[in-house]
C-alpha cells in the first residue's frame, strides 16, 4: 500500500509493507493535517576548549589543525581542530618548524594512560592550544605538518 501527499510543496511518500489495517487514528478536525515538530535545542557552546599538550600519550598520531590564528603581534600561533573528548584524546605534544619563508606546525594526539580501560563517547569537540614562535610570523606561510 502506498500513500503519496503534498505538503507545504514537498511530496512525502508514506510505503508499509503490512497486511493488517491501518491503526485507528485519534479524532482530529482535520484529516491528514502535517505533525507539529518541536526543535532539538542545546546548550549554548563556550567556543574551543583550550588545552595543552601532555607528553604522555599512548598510540600518538598527527592530527590535522582547521585554523591558525596568529596572535600576541605574530610571536605565537592560535590553533583549532576537532577532537574526541579526554582522556580518551589528548594533545601530545605540538612540534614545530621555523624556516624563513614557512612555519611548519604539527599536532600529535593520542590516548591517555588512565583511559586504557575506559569506555570513550564518540563526540567531537572543538580544541585550541597556543605555540611560541622563537621569530614573529611575519610574511612566512603557516603549514599544516600533518598534511605533509
């Protein structure tokens, strides 16, 4: 059985594959009337969580960063990427690269030495951490090492 109806200019089309009658809908003035759905709200997000590197991570990878933000007059670098929640991600260490035309930053994540038996939710949250420069940014290019 197939039921296909306009609504607010959009087709829905409704299948079942069930033999049995349709169950009895509660009275309602009009029929086929669309369900009024409420948003899902969350709470407001405080911006990235800062955090800083531990330098005892267990199964350490690069990371890849999705911002950089030069700040403190270019002598230090802002950076942002999205990570899962700790101790199941930590930040291990930043390494970074000065040559005088780029400044090569690279982001190692891992796992926490306490999280080895934990159960970890899979959610994404937005991280930052701040690097010294030994030289201002200047016109150097930032560059992502873990893309290279």
């Amino acid at each position: 059985m197939t039921k296909a109806t306009l609504l607010a200019g959009s087709l829905v089309l409704a299948t079942s594959c069930a033999t049995a009658p349709p169950a009895k809908q509660a009275a309602s003035s009009t029929p086929d009337a669309p369900v009024a759905v409420s948003p899902v709200t969350t709470a407001p997000t405080k911006g990235p969580e800062p955090v800083k590197p531990t330098g005892n991570a267990i199964n350490v990878h690069k990371v890849r960063w999705t911002k950089a933000k030069p700040v403190a007059k270019g002598k230090q670098i802002q950076l942002f990427w999205s990570s899962g929640v700790a101790p199941c991600t930590v930040l291990h260490k930043v390494k970074v690269k000065e040559t005088r035309k780029r400044v090569t930053i690279t982001l190692y994540e891992g796992i926490a030495p306490k999280a080895r038996n934990v159960s970890c939710i899979m959610i994404a949250v937005e991280k930052t951490t701040t690097v010294k420069l030994k030289k201002a940014l200047g016109k150097r290019k930032i560059v992502d090492g873990a893309k290279t």
